[in-house]
C-alpha cells in the first residue's frame, strides 16, 4: 500500500517542522507528512543551548547576519532579506512563545527551557493535520515522471514534491549522489582544541580575552578563550574552527597556534608596559599579581614559563627575562593534538553543493520539486543560535515558494 501525500517532508528535526508549519498555515488544502527515522522528533532542538535551545541571534541586518556563517555567507544574503531574525522573534510570538536576548545577543525562549519550543512545533503539526511519522528511516526515493516515491523500511509514500531536512544524514547525501547531486565531503565544524601544556595544565576555568593564530595560514579569531581539562575552548576557539574547519581538517587536527593574552597588544608595546611596571613595582615580586585582564593564576604561569623564579622581584629582571615574558604575553605558542565535539552543538561543514539550489526558492536546480531546508545544504554557522537562524530562513522560502 502506499500512502499519498501532495509534500513529504524528510526529517523531523528544526527545519522540517518549521517548513511544514509555514506550507500549510499558507495553504491548509495541502496534505503534508513529516517523517522521522527516530522514535522521537526534534531531537537536536531538546538538547540545544544546554537544553534551553537557542533559538536565534540579536543580529537583526542581513548583511551583518551573513558575517556569521563560514560557508553560505553569499548564498544567504537574499533569504535575509525576506525572514531574518526579527522575523523569527516575530513569528514565535505569534504562536505564543515569547524570546529573550542575553548579554552575548544569544536569544532564548523566555521559559529556559527547549520543551516550549519543542510543545509549540507539536500543537502546531497537530492543529494543521500535519502528519508526524516516527520510526520511518528512508530506504530509498525514486522518480517517476513527475511524482516522488519514498521507500521506508516499512512503509511506501507517495508525493507531488519532496523536502529533504535531514541534517548530516550520509545515507540521504548518499541517494542524492545518485540523482546528479554534488555533495561537499563533510568535515566537523565548532570543536575545541585538544592541548597538553604545563603552562595550561592547572588552569581549567580559566579565560581571558585573546586573539588566536593558527601558524602558516590566515587563520585568526578573537573573543574569549577558556582552558579546559583538555586544552583550550570559548567562543575564539570555536570561531577558529569554524573558518578553519577544511584547512585543520587537512592538517589532521595537528598544528600550532600563536596565543596573545593580551588580545591586540604588539610584543614591543608589550614590552614598554613591562619596563614601566619594573619601575612601579621594583620591590615586589613579580609573579605575585597580574597587571592585565587575565587571572592571576595566569600571569604567575606566564612569569614561570618565562624563565622568571616565583620570588624574583621586578627590579631584577634581566633584559632576556622582559623579552621572555613579552613573548610569553603576546605570542604563546601552543602545539594541538586533536580536537573534541563542543558540547552537544555537533555541526558538519558539507552538504548538497550551493551551486544547485535556487536560494529563491530551496528547490534543487536539478531536479523539479525537490527542496532542502536547513543544514542538508553545505551551510553551517559559528554558535549562537546562527544554524538554527538557517533552518527557519530555509523553512520559511521554501514554504513560500511551494
């Protein structure tokens, strides 16, 4: 038996709910399912933003959103312009759930909690007559004239369009392959570095505000940097890895970086703050207390790794010892051996290839009625409540489009 519907959306996660809630909401004749391999939908919503999903980002002009997303960058400009995130503040509202902004411009829903974003999706597929189908993992999709086949290992649809919002999901990136579609190789986007160094050994807890350089590459990214267990995370880090998820990817996650504690302090300037504070505070150890916006526990491992005694005073320092902590300061060298995933927030760099989809529309320039939506497509963003941003963007033109 096959079961007919006019769309079938494939995925159960943001972006397929929120494309079949904008497709009938603007026309209520259509007969839409969703299907979902899983026992249960919205996972990555559940999980997100430590369980209070972080639904979009205070950044409310679309040339300056765009700035946020290592690739689609260009492709997103134009569906920005049509639903940006005051745009998505304004739709939740509408189906009553009220966002807030916090200090980093990371919006949330006002409970604290991701079950109001995930109750809203259900009541919504439910009052629309959505059908929401669990434990239906696509075992193939065939064309024939102008009507989609979807096999499930259980069940067969039927329907006039199709909308793929799978996510990473190989196997679907695997099946469009065979349908003419180039997929990007996917790479891991947003993950922490994996240091061992005895400067950083004691400090997990730590941050300061740096700017981060990854050696023999453009590489460059600043913010806060945080020392975990494990090396070095915080949004510099994450940012880093994000730009540079193909290029580290290709160095096998081993490579170094130039740390400056200091953020956008030059080491000869570094150098004169020092001379100054020698003056200062001839008397006093040097190790005892730092001078910049960064932990004590920092500088004293600073001063120590400078080859500069616990109980050495100011007044002592030796010319080479300034330079060492200058150094020290504006361009620690630390070597990375490997990465780890950042929290839940597992984003993939890869997908469908830009160059087929119709950012007008999502449809596939390949084939008639095929759509994508979210992050199927070779798009991804930095943290923040940007990916998501991206799922309703998508949802939201294909929905019109259709």
């Amino acid at each position: 038996m096959n079961q007919n519907f006019d769309i079938i959306i494939v995925g159960g996660g943001a972006a397929g709910f929120f494309t079949a809630i904008n497709i009938v909401e603007k026309n209520p004749k259509l007969k839409v399912a969703i299907l979902e391999r899983g026992a249960d939908v919205l996972q990555k919503v559940r999980i997100s933003g430590g369980g209070r999903c972080n639904v979009t980002h205070a950044v409310f002009e679309p040339n300056e959103l765009v700035k946020y997303y290592p690739r689609g960058e260009k492709e997103l400009r134009g569906p920005f312009h049509q639903f940006c995130s005051g745009d998505t503040i304004a739709w939740f509202e509408k189906h009553g759930v009220e966002l807030k902004t916090e200090d980093d411009g990371r919006m949330f829903p006002v409970s604290n909690s991701s079950q109001t974003i995930i109750e809203c999706f259900l009541q919504a597929t439910q009052k629309l007559g959505i059908e929401v189908l669990t434990g239906q993992s696509v075992q193939s999709i065939f064309k024939k004239e102008n009507i989609w086949k979807i096999e499930t290992q259980n069940e067969n649809y039927i329907a006039e369009k199709l909308i793929l919002a799978t996510g990473s999901n190989p196997k679907i990136w695997e099946m469009l392959q065979t349908y003419g579609h180039a997929i990007v190789s996917p790479v891991p986007s947003l993950f922490t570095f994996n240091i061992k160094d005895p400067r950083i050994k004691e400090l997990p807890g730590v941050a300061a505000q740096v700017t981060v350089r990854v050696k023999d590459t453009k590489l460059t990214s600043t913010g806060p940097l945080l020392i975990t267990h494990w090396g070095m995370s915080g949004p510099a880090v994450l940012k880093l890895s994000a730009w540079g998820a193909r290029i580290l990817h290709d160095k096998n996650y081993q490579f170094t970086i130039f740390v400056n504690w200091l953020n956008d302090v030059e080491t000869n300037e570094a150098e004169k703050i020092l001379k100054d504070l020698k003056q200062e505070h001839a008397k006093k150890a040097v190790s005892k207390k730092s001078h910049f916006d960064f932990p004590n526990r920092l500088w004293e491992s600073l001063v120590l790794a400078s080859g500069i005694e616990a109980e050495t005073k100011w007044a002592d320092l030796s010319k080479v010892q300034l330079q060492n902590l200058s150094n020290q300061l504006t361009n620690g060298t630390f070597q990375v051996n490997g990465k780890s995933t950042f929290k839940e927030e597992f984003v993939t760099a890869g997908g469908i290839d830009l160059k087929e989809v119709n950012f007008k529309t999502m449809e596939s320039k390949l084939h008639e009625n095929l759509y994508f939506a979210g992050e199927i497509v070779n798009i991804d963003a930095i943290t923040g409540g940007f990916n998501f941003q991206n799922a309703w963007t998508s949802g939201f033109i294909l929905a019109n489009g259709i």
